[in-house]
C-alpha cells in the first residue's frame, strides 16, 4: 500500500517546483517507487519542466496541454480490444455486500435493452476495497448519442455507479 506521507511529500515537492498537479498528464506511481520519485523531486530546482520532473516522457508533450498527450494503446485485459480501434470504457462499482453476479446480470441486461457493449470483468482490488470494481467496453465505433445513451442507461441502473470513464473511444494513440 502507498504510504500516504509519501504521496503528501511528493505533492509539496512538486509544488515548491511549481508543477501545477492539474497540468500533469497523469501520476501514476507504481507501488513501491514513490520513495524514488520523491527523491529524484527533491534534487530539481524550482522550474523544472514536465520533462526534468518525469524523464521518460515523450518528447512532444506539453504540461498542461492535453492536446499533445499520446500514449501507445494497451488494452485493460482480455475483456478489451487487443488492438485498435477501441470502444469506450466505463469504470462501475458496486457495494461490496452485493452478488458477484451483478456484472453478468448488468450485461445481459444491456444486451437484452440492445446496448453496444462488448465485454467487461472486474477489476483486480485487494480483498478489503470497500466496493465492486468492473470495467465495461463498449462496441468499436459507439456514437456519441449511443454513449451518452448507455450512460443514461446505467445511471438508471440499481445498485451500480460510474466511477469513471477511462476512455470515450475517440482517443488518439501514438
């Protein structure tokens, strides 16, 4: 588990540098290697770019410009498209009381009301989350009505939220 002192650390570090969180394209830290980042933020000067704070970062992206965020396509697991193009993704959740079947029961509930999903599974969270995690894809080429429709669809749905939507399905990929 990430130590929250750490993750308060870095954020002061990043702070004292003047690298506004929201300008980020993302701060994933991989368990284990917080300790390292908080170091390497430690020795830069004040100012220091995107490129100085995360040295793997592709060369053309711009903090705070989203635009010129890319990334290579990896897909969320055997649920998910194996290559491109992609359909959206939908991040749900459900208490932690309910039925493991409450996802097989969602999907064919979808199909049954002829929404464009795809595949799902759950999410892989230590045993003592307080809740479901899942994923849903959606079909290759969703239209933005049919999206908006399947999220009307499941925020009419008992039991279930979105957490997030990790992906629309119109993202560009380097």
């Amino acid at each position: 588990m990430i130590d929250r002192e750490i993750l308060d650390a870095i954020s002061r570090e990043l702070d004292r540098i003047g690298m506004r969180k929201e300008d980020l394209p993302g701060l994933a830290i991989e368990e284990g290697a917080e300790r390292k980042l908080l170091e390497h933020l430690e020795q830069l000067p004040t100012g220091a770019s995107l490129h100085d704070v995360f040295p793997d970062t592709p060369s053309h992206w711009v903090a705070g410009q989203p635009e010129t965020w890319t990334t290579p396509y990896r897909p969320f697991g055997p649920y998910d498209y194996q290559e491109l193009p992609t359909g959206p993704a939908f991040h749900v959740q459900w208490p932690k009381q309910m039925d493991v079947r409450c996802l097989d029961r969602l999907m064919a509930a979808a199909r049954q009301s002829g929404l464009p999903v795809y595949g799902a599974s759950f999410l892989d969270f230590p045993p003592d989350w307080p809740t479901l995690e899942a994923m849903i894809i959606l079909e290759r080429g969703t239209s933005e009505d049919r999206f908006d429709e399947f999220w009307a669809w499941l925020d009419a749905q008992p039991d279930v939220s979105v957490a997030a939507v990790p992906r629309r399905g119109d993202e560009e990929y380097a």
